[in-house]
C-alpha cells in the first residue's frame, strides 16, 4: 500500500515538474539581472554602513577587550 502510494506521488511530482519546466526555464532565461545588481549593491551599502557606525562606536568608546576576556575568564570576579 505505501509503495504504490509512494510511487503514485513520485508519478504526480514528475506530471508537475514537466508541466512547469517551460514556465520555469522561460523565466530563468528572461531573468532579472539588473534587478538582482541593485539589490546586491544596496545590501553591501547597507552592511557598510553598519560596520562603519560599529567601527566608530568602538572608535569612541575604547573598550579594554583584555580586562573583559581577563574578567570572562576569573568569573567575574
């Protein structure tokens, strides 16, 4: 019984993908390119920015990353 469901489903899965194989290969082919470089170039903008206002937050602040690993590593003490 589960192999012929088994079986059924994997005839169902591959009537589906032939289906949408031209849907699918028409899609890719007509792509999005300058789509995909614009959101590509504003995510890097973005995590620049990020790490430019972390840089300066540590910039500013000067944290002793030494005393904190030292007071990590005596538990706290």
């Amino acid at each position: 019984m589960k192999s012929e469901a088994a079986s059924i489903l994997a005839a169902f899965a591959d009537y589906v993908v032939k289906e949408a194989e031209p849907e699918i290969l028409r899609n890719a082919v007509k792509g999005n390119f300058w789509r995909s470089v614009g959101s590509s170039m504003a995510a890097n903008a973005l995590y620049t920015v990020i790490l430019i206002l972390l840089a300066l937050l540590l910039a500013y602040t000067k944290p002793d990353f030494l005393s904190i690993i030292g007071d990590m590593a005596s538990g706290g003490r």
